[in-house]
C-alpha cells in the first residue's frame, strides 16, 4: 500500500469518505476506523506522531469528546465540503503531501514546507489597534497570477495547503475563489475579520468546498470592539451564523495578550464558540513587533503557563470542550519547535517578500524574482534552516520572542533587509524589546521541560535532545 500511486490513493481516500457519509448513524464509528486504517498503511514507513490504536479506540467510544467532535462534523457540514476537506487536506496535504515535502527536503538539501501563508492585500476595511497588517501601508497586492504561481509550484513541492492572512484577504474574496477553484486538490484558509462575510461569498465556499476560515476576535463585545471597532463583534457572530447555517468549516483566530488571556479561555467564550459552531480556535501570542508595539501587553509568565495548561485541556480528545484549540507559542514540543523559514511554513507579504514567519519581517527574497526552491535558498531561511530547533527547550521556541540573540544574530549575518515598508524596525529594536521577556520566561520553561519530560531531569534543558524529550 505504500507504494500505491497518487491518483489510485486519492480514489482510494474517496470511496472511504463515500462509505463515512453515507453510512447509518450506528454504523459510522466502523466505517471511520477504516479511514483511519487506510491512513495507516498509505503512511506505512513513514514516521507519524500518531498512535493509530489509540485513535481507533477514541472514535469508537461514545463518552470521548473525539467521538462526539466526529459526529457533529458529520452531522453539520455540507457532505461536499466534507468529503473535500477529507481529500485534499487529509489526503493531499497529510498524506501525500508529507510524503512528498520529505522526499524534496532530501534532494534540495533545504527546509521544504508544509503550508504557505499568503497576504494577498495589505488593504483592510477595518483599522484594529496593532495590527501588524497597518505596518506594510495599505495598498499593496499579490496579484491573482502571482498566487496562482505560488500555489503551482508549491504543488510539485508537495505542497497543498495555504493560508491566507493581511490585510484582510476578504477584500480579495472573487479572486480567492478563482483559486480555490483551479486548484481544487488543495485546502485553504483564510484569517478574516469576518465582516465581509454574506449569503453570497457562503454559497461560493461551500461550491468549491476547499475554503475554510479562521475569523478573529479578542474577547467579548465591550474588549472586542474596542480594537476592532463598534459593531464588529455583532457582525462576526452573524458572519459565523451564516456559516453554520451554509454547513461550511471555520473556526476562530485569537491573539492573547496580558490584558485578554483570561476572557479568551474562560468557559463562557470557549463554550460559546463552540455553540457557534467553531470547529477550531488557534491562539497566536501576542508578539511586539513593529516600531511603535507595546511590550505590556506580553503575557506575564504566570500567564503564559495558565494558557499552556488551559488550551491542552480545552482540546484534550478524551474530556475536552469538542473545539480544536493550538497555541503556536506552547505547542512546539507536538512539532519540534519553530516551524518558520519553511522548516513547516513561510510567510508572503502583500509586496511578494518571502519573510521567515508572519512576525519576522526580514528577507532577502521575493516572489517576483525567486522561484520557491530559490526562497527556500535564501540566507534568511537557511540560517533557519542550520539553527532549527532554535532551543531543544520547545517552551522557548522562537528565535526572536525566547531567544533574541538568535534572530538579531541572523539577520545580520544573512543580510537579510526588513520588509517593513512604512517604518523599518531593525533586528536589534525587534529583539531588544523581547529580552527581558526571555528572561522572566526562561526559569518557568525550563522548570515546566524538566518535570513534564522526566528523561531531561538531570541535564540542562538546552542539552537534552528533541527525540529523548518526545519519547519521555
Ligand atoms: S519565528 Fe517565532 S513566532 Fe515564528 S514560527 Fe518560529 S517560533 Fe513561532
């Protein structure tokens, strides 16, 4: 089964999605089990940090929050949107995809990524206090052939996932359809403020089947609003309605700050979210980037290891809340630390730069001069590349928030220039601001390493490897 072509495994993927929608309610757990079978023996030899049996297991008992998670996705979303969502994000992107991307590593000797973040306008209808999206100006654009080159040679890389962030890529929603319609093996999804979401724009997502959406938000009304402006938070409830009521997947986007953490985790807003219909909720940390971002708005430690516990135990599968939560800053241990510069993903700004991560704003190449496997190559992204895991401690992933020598230290060795066309933060005013941060963080993350992977106890985190931690 391993060597099963391309085209025969996306057959294959098909007719056992078949069986899942069609078959009867009591019958359903069996027939997913052997999706989750046929997951297996496609990936055979390949190493997945997946435990098949227990999988199987979950979705067979009615008390798991996997189970019930399972069974309202069958219940409430569109039979087409799921059935794609199976194909190109769980085949073409899981499957073949990993595959691919592994074997492209070893040939180009260079980070091959999982997914590519996109901005395809820096134009934004609404103006939110400290949005990084006000720091490119606001009137750029990829435009739809340059995304459409993107995602076509991303392919033949094995890549088959992209996202969309800005700006607010709903200003482009025609030309994100017109995508997601050529390329309609590929999953996409896009960050939105959720404002220009209508009747219309639902009836086109759930044709093409392959868009999802993650929509913002900070909080309740009162905090919400307050940043993002009066009525915006009435507006996305309504946005997510319609989309519930279309039987679309989307879920919600959520940077914590100091100010927040407790409102975006408590049980009336998780609980709420999922009632929504919410099929996820994915937590960025807030970052102080840009020349004028705050830095009291970073998370005191004591929150940090608050959100690291609560969002594990939001998602956990067994007794969770039945929402997919990830925190990009607390689960690094789950993909070995900074996933940027194409390790697992690369970002693209509104003027075609090829930036390391949405929040580093440093490159030395762009798309209308580079091909991808020449992006892959720039010095930015291969000083990643050669420094990746940026500390074998995965609570103190990045090399900017954690460990800011790091990321000042390759900027400047790699020339890399900041892509920050409206006022250019250089690498040490970036960093400089993350310091003391790092510092206060570094004893809590070292303590929490050690007694959540015992094998490391005795030895400096930054000296216990990447594999001995994850099999501890
Ligand atoms: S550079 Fe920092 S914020 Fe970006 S992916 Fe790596 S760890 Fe996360």
């Amino acid at each position: 089964m391993s060597s099963i072509s391309h085209s025969a495994g996306r057959l294959a993927a098909g007719a056992a999605s078949d069986i899942v929608l069609k078959s009867l309610k009591k019958d359903r757990e069996k027939s997913i089990v052997k999706l989750v079978d046929f997951m297996e023996k496609y990936m055979d030899g390949e190493q997945i940090d997946l435990n098949y049996e227990k999988a199987r297991e979950m979705i067979c008992d009615k008390d798991k929050t996997l189970n019930r998670y399972i069974n309202r996705l069958i219940d409430e979303v569109d039979p087409h949107v799921l059935k794609t969502m199976a194909l190109n994000l769980g085949f073409e992107a899981f499957m073949h995809g990993t595959k691919t991307i592994r074997k492209m590593r070893e040939k180009y000797q260079c980070n091959v990524p999982w997914l590519i973040l996109m901005d395809p306008t820096s134009a934004c209808n609404l103006h939110c206090t400290g949005c990084w999206a006000a720091e490119y100006g606001n009137r750029l654009n990829l435009t739809l052939d340059e995304m459409d080159k993107v995602v076509t040679q991303g392919k033949e890389l094995g890549v088959y996932l992209y996202m969309f962030t800005g700006g607010e890529p709903l200003v482009r929603k025609k030309d994100l359809i017109k995508l997601c319609e050529k390329h309609n093996d590929c999953a996409f999804l896009s960050f939105t403020n959720g404002t220009l979401v209508d009747e219309e724009f639902c009836k086109d997502m759930k044709r093409v089947g392959n868009l999802y959406l993650a929509i913002s938000l900070e909080g309740f009304e009162a905090v919400n609003d307050l940043r993002r402006g009066n009525g915006v938070f009435g507006k996305v409830m309504h946005a997510m309605d319609l989309l519930r009521e279309n039987g679309l997947v989307f879920g919600t986007s959520i940077c914590y700050t100091s100010k927040n953490i407790e409102t975006v985790t408590n049980d009336e807003f998780v609980d709420l979210m999922v009632e929504k219909g919410c099929r996820y909720a994915l937590y960025f940390h807030y970052m102080p980037v840009g020349n004028d971002a705050s830095v009291e708005l970073l998370p005191t430690p004591e929150q940090r290891v608050y959100m690291k516990d609560r969002v594990r135990e939001i998602r956990n599968m067994s007794h969770g809340k039945g929402i997919f939560t990830m925190d990009f800053q607390n689960d690094g241990e789950f993909v070995g630390g900074c996933i940027a510069g194409g390790r697992n993903y690369f970002h693209i700004n509104a003027n075609g730069d090829a930036e390391p991560c949405v929040f580093i704003h440093y490159s030395g190449a762009n798309i209308r001069t580079h091909s991808l496997i020449e992006i892959l190559h720039q010095p930015l992204f291969m000083a990643y590349h050669n420094n990746q895991p940026f500390n074998e401690n995965h609570l103190r992933p990045c090399p900017m928030l954690e460990n800011p020598e790091i990321l000042e230290r390759m900027v400047k060795e790699t020339g890399a220039k900041s892509t920050d066309l409206q006022s250019p933060e250089s690498a040490s005013h970036l960093c400089g601001k993350c310091h003391e941060y790092a510092k206060k963080w570094r004893p809590y993350a070292d303590r929490l390493w050690s007694e959540e992977h015992p094998g490391c106890a005795n030895k400096n985190p930054s000296e216990c490897s990447d594999k001995q931690a994850v099999n501890d």
